[in-house]
C-alpha cells in the first residue's frame, strides 16, 4: 500500500533483486555471526552447562534409586522379622492352647474320678443301710 500504484515489470524485477541480495546477505552476516569465537564459545559453555545438569540429574536418580533400593531391603527384614515374630506367636499360642486342652482333661478325669468315688461311697451308705434294715428285721 505504500509503494507507487504505476510501477512498470523493469521495477519490479529490480526490487525482487535487491530484497532476494538483501536477504543473502542478512543470511551472510547470520552465518558469520554464528561461526564467531564468541559465538562458539558461548555454544560449548552451553552444551558444558547441559552436560552438567544432566550428570546431576543422572546422580539425583542413582541415590534415590540407592534409598528407594536400602528401603525395600529394610522393609523385607521388617515384613521377615514379623512374619518370624508372628509364627512364634502362632507356636506360642499353639503350645498355651495345648496346655489349657491338657489342663481340662486333666480336671474332668479328677472330676470323673472323684464323681466315681462318690458314687461307691453313696452306694457302700445304701448297701450298709440296706443291710441294717435286713438285720433288725
């Protein structure tokens, strides 16, 4: 829109030409700007900075692989030492539950027994009063 309204093709084709060298040489002067010292420079103090970020980040990942690996160890000795505690406690249970069955068999023999001595002492009583009653007849 700023440009003249009546340019002729000999115009034209002169401005093409002069924008496409333009270019060129911005394109030059980019070029040899990038290959500079201070640009290389400032590439390799880049790429030295990547390198170590990325060799932090790599020993950041080594020690926590480390803690997470001495937590899981230290949590199979725990589950270990409670599934050891827990058949302990299984076999102690086990053994109390045996003595206690012992224990009341022990008791309902006496019972049995002493239940049986009643009943001789009971029975010999009603033999003897039976046998006072046959007597005094």
């Amino acid at each position: 829109m700023n440009g003249p309204k009546n340019t002729d093709f000999a115009d034209r084709l002169s401005a093409a030409a002069n924008a496409k060298k333009a270019q060129l040489e911005r394109a030059a002067r980019a070029r040899s700007a990038a290959e500079s010292p201070a640009a290389v420079e400032r590439r390799s103090a880049r790429d030295a900075v990547r390198v170590a970020r990325d060799a932090r980040i790599a020993e950041r990942t080594a020690t926590k692989l480390a803690i997470e690996a001495q937590q899981a160890a230290a949590l199979a000795a725990a589950q270990a030492t409670e599934a050891t505690e827990a058949a302990a406690r299984e076999a102690a249970l086990k053994a109390e539950q045996e003595a206690r069955d012992m224990e009341f068999a022990e008791r309902a023999a006496r019972e049995a027994t002493m239940e049986e001595e009643r009943q001789a002492a009971r029975d010999a009583r009603y033999a003897a009063r039976k046998a006072r009653k046959r007597k005094g007849r």
